[in-house]
C-alpha cells in the first residue's frame, strides 16, 4: 500500500534555496534542516496537496533524469522517511 503524506499540520516552513541546496526552518521546533534536492522537491510537492509517494516521484522522474521510475521511487520513499523522522511531513494513513 502506498501511504499518503502530507505536511505537518499547523506549520508553515520558511525556506530557502541557494543552487542545489535548500534550507527549511520549521518554526514549531524552531529547528533548520538543510535539505538535498530531493527532499526539497518532495516538501515543495507537499506543499500544494496531500500526495502518495507514487504521485510525488512521477513529475521528478523527468525533472531530475532518471532512467528508472522504480528508483526515483525508492529515493522518494527515503526522502519522506527522512522528512518524517525531522517532523515535517507525516503519512496520514498512520
């Protein structure tokens, strides 16, 4: 099953992005997390809409190159696990 993600509720992430490289404060813990291009997209992507990592990676295929859905997925997946354990998104299926 493909859960679906969404950003925290109640938090409204300050960020920044210098090249590849993006910076989000999360004013709730009042931490900065510094993000790979990856986990920023799929933050930016959660900004919009609840999504399943399926819909996030579909769009990221082309704008990062990939030649194989199945590994922008599993990098996709890392990246929400990763996302999650800072407390930026939570998978509502939880």
């Amino acid at each position: 099953m493909d859960s679906t993600w969404a950003l925290c509720p109640g938090n409204s992430l300050m960020q920044r992005t210098w090249g590849d490289e993006t910076v989000v404060y999360d004013p709730l813990s009042g931490n900065t997390h510094l993000l790979d291009p990856v986990a920023a997209a799929v933050l930016d992507h959660l900004g919009d809409s609840e999504a399943t990592a399926t819909a996030i990676a579909e769009p990221l295929l082309a704008e990062f190159g990939a030649e194989s859905e199945e590994d922008v997925l599993a990098v996709v997946r890392a990246a929400l696990a990763r996302l999650r354990d800072i407390g930026l998104v939570r998978s509502i299926d939880e």
